[in-house]
C-alpha cells in the first residue's frame, strides 16, 4: 500500500526565462524562452512525492484567480489531494521570477502572495490529514508559526517531520527540537551557521553544528558532490549521481521528495538518502519544476543502473 505523505507549503506560478548568464545588480541581459511553470517548494515536493508513488495531501493557499486555478488543477492531474489548499481572495497566488542560464544554474525571486497568509488554523484544520500521514515535509516559504504549528501537530502524532529550511533564516530552538530531519542545501547551511561548506571538512563541521542545534539528524545537499548524512554525532558522504544538468530548479525539492518517500516507506536513512540523490539528480536533467520531477520507475533505473561521481575527500 502507498504511504502516505503531507506537505504544508508553498505554491507559486514560476517565470521562467532563459539567460546566457545571471545578470549582475545593475545589468540588463537579454533572455530567451519565456514560460510559465507550476513550482513553489511546498508543491513541487508535494508532486514529487505523488510521482513516487506516495498517497500525497497538500495544505497552502493560492489566491482566487487564474495562476491560482491552475496550480490546483496541476496538483489534481499529479493526483495531489490539494482539498486544504485553500483560494483567498484576499491575495495573489504567489509568483516566482527564475534566470536560468547555460550551465543550468538558477536565480530566483519570490513573490509569496497567499503563501503569506497560511496561518496555524489553516494547519489546524488540515491536522487529521497531518496525523494520517507518515512523514510531513516543511520549507520555509510560508509563516514560520504555520511551519510550526505543522511540526507540533506532527510531532505529537509520531509523524516524522522533514523540515527544508529554505529559504533559510534563523529558526528557534522550540522548532528544531520538532524536527526529525533537517535538510538544507550549502548556502541554507552557511545562512544557518554561519560557517563555510566549500570543503569537505568544512561541510561535515557545518552539519554537525546543525545536528548540535537539537534535530534528530541533518542531511546536507552538496549539489554535484553528493549529500552528507550527521547523525549520532558521525557523518557519511554519499555520491551525487553523474547526468547531464539542463535547470537545477526543484532538484533540492525532488530530493526531499525522494528522501521523505523512501523514509516513510521504512528504508535506512543511508538508502533514503540515495533515494534523495537520484531524484534530485533526475530533476536537473529538464527545465522548469514540476514537469522535471522523476516518476519512481526513473528514480529506481537510476539507482540500479546510475553511475556516481567521484567521493569528495575529506581533505581541504
Ligand atoms: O525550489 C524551486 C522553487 O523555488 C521554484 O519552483 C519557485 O517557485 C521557488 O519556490
């Protein structure tokens, strides 16, 4: 039977548009390609753990108008059950403007709209849904009471809950405390500490501080170098899968889908990881978020057939 997961978070309408490179603060590039594309943290994770096979439910806000229409249409064509994600009309759905240039690297500004507006009654409501589930994912695109009102109410059912500090900024001692894993990526974990994480050894301090913080465990993104698992006061490094990357949007969130899917469905940490890596690897592979999240059968072929780059040492 599938597990089941919920997501509280983010949806937004991504504009997306091509560029040869990120322009600087000042300059003017010429783009190419405009699309948009359904995204937001809290969705894309959410549409990535359904196309993993997972029983999804999503609680969010959008605003009463079309964007807003069409990410829920979206979620129910992803087969999300999207039954708390509720139209205000008080608010624009939230927006996001994407540079992505030619080597797949990424800037992106959000507008967060009916994000802004999810509150912890929302999440009271939805907290049957909550409770029902095995493993809750949280990003930080939404108020940080409503990402905490999730933890509590997940926490004190059993529910694991997976907390994405993105985009990161300080979080109180009383969260962490909630929170079963924490997976930032490297500039999320600098923001964090406050350390560097351009080297290995730098990376595992930088995890273990955030392990130090009270969570059950930290698993660090490292892009192209793979992920790194601090648990028990230890660390282990696992090797990012080689593929060809066209648009690094949603790979964190393919990865926390990946990781959270595989949790709930009773693997290791160490093998949900690797579940992490592969579809985060597969979301690079095409542009935009939501259309480039892996199906499982892709993520499984990756896992059993994929080739990995080389393990970073734990020098420099
Ligand atoms: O993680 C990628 C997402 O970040 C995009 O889809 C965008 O909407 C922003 O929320």
């Amino acid at each position: 039977m599938a597990v089941r997961i919920t997501v509280v978070g983010s949806l937004n309408m991504d504009m997306v548009v091509r560029v040869p490179r990120l322009p600087r603060p000042g300059e003017t590039v010429i783009g190419s390609d405009f699309r948009t594309i359904p995204g937001g943290k809290g969705a894309n994770q959410a549409v990535a753990a359904a196309r993993l096979g997972a029983q999804t439910s999503m609680v969010g806000r959008v605003g009463r108008d079309d964007f807003g229409r069409l990410l829920l249409d979206n979620l129910a064509a992803a087969q999300v059950d999207h039954r708390f994600v509720r139209q205000d009309p008080g608010a624009p759905t939230g927006v996001a403007f994407i540079e992505v240039d030619d080597a797949g690297k990424n800037s992106i500004v959000v507008a967060s709209g009916a994000n802004a507006r999810l509150t912890p009654a929302d999440v009271d409501i939805a907290a049957a849904t909550i409770t029902a589930a095995s493993a809750l994912l949280l990003q930080l695109e939404i108020p940080l009471e409503t990402v905490a009102r999730a933890a509590a109410v997940a926490h004190a059912a059993g529910v694991k809950v997976i907390l994405n500090p993105a985009p990161a900024r300080p979080l109180p001692a009383e969260l962490l405390a909630l929170v079963d894993v924490l997976v930032p990526n490297e500039s999320e974990t600098e923001i964090l500490t406050g350390l560097p994480v351009g080297s290995q050894a730098e990376a595992e301090r930088a995890a273990l501080t955030l392990l130090e913080a009270g969570v059950g465990a930290v698993v660090l993104t490292l892009g192209e170098r793979g992920a790194l698992l601090a648990q028990d006061g230890r660390t282990q490094t696992f090797p990012a899968f080689e593929v060809k990357p066209a648009d690094v949007t949603a790979a964190g969130d393919a990865f926390l889908a990946g990781f959270a899917v595989a949790l709930a469905e009773g693997k290791p940490l160490a093998e949900a990881v690797r579940w992490g890596n592969a579809a985060g690897a597969l979301a690079t592979t095409k542009l935009g978020a939501q259309p480039s999240l892996p199906t499982r059968q892709e993520v499984e072929r990756l896992l059993a057939e994929g080739v990995t780059r080389p393990v970073p040492t734990g020098k420099g």
